[in-house]
C-alpha cells in the first residue's frame, strides 16, 4: 500500500487528482481571486469538490469511496493548487490594480513600493 496512491493506480491519481483536479481548484481559486473573495472562500470551496473527486475515483476506477486517509490526501492536493491559484491571482492584481502602491516581488507576493 502505497503512502498517497491506491494500489496500481499511480497513473490515476497523476490524471484524475493532479492533473484535472489541480486544474479545476487552480481555476477555482482564481476566480475566487478575481471577485476578491477573502481566503477562507475558496478553502471551503475545495470541501465539495474533494469529495467529487473521491467519488468519481470510485466510480470509475473502483478507488475506496470511504476512505478518510485518500479523502485528505486528494484535499491536500487540491487545496495546495487551490491556494497557488489564489495567490498568484491576487499577486497580480495588486500589482496592476494599484501600481503606484504595490509591485510583485515574486510569482505568489507583492510587497509595497519604496
């Protein structure tokens, strides 16, 4: 048994979790930056989409439905491309929405201008 992946489904957490969920909590969280939403939006938004997920590991690819260990798995991974998307958007934002105030200092902060 594998720490994250289910037994024999590497190729199914990289697809399923990683790359069209990762998408679509990036996109997420994107959006929720783009409206301006404070964090803990887009954080409870990844609730729902997390258990989506679970189910369809279940129901595609016969994956533990009730299993609480790859349930926080997949929350873990989605929140973290959540919180990516969030704070990118924000960073830029700030930085082209106030320029004579705030300039990015990295792909994910800004700081104030001196």
């Amino acid at each position: 048994m594998s720490l994250f992946i289910e037994d024999g489904h590497h190729w199914v957490f990289l697809v399923l979790t990683v790359i069209m969920g990762g998408g679509a909590a990036f996109m997420a969280g994107r959006g929720m930056a783009k409206k301006w939403r404070p964090i803990w939006m887009p954080i409870i938004a990844m609730v729902p989409l997390t258990l989506g997920l679970r189910f369809l590991h279940f129901a595609l690819f016969q994956g533990q439905l009730t299993s609480l260990h790859y349930l926080l798995t997949d929350g873990i991974v989605l929140l973290a491309f959540c919180i990516l998307g969030y704070r990118g958007t924000l960073a830029s934002k700030m930085a082209n929405q106030y320029p004579w105030l705030y300039q990015k200092s990295g792909p994910l902060s800004w700081r104030a201008k001196s």
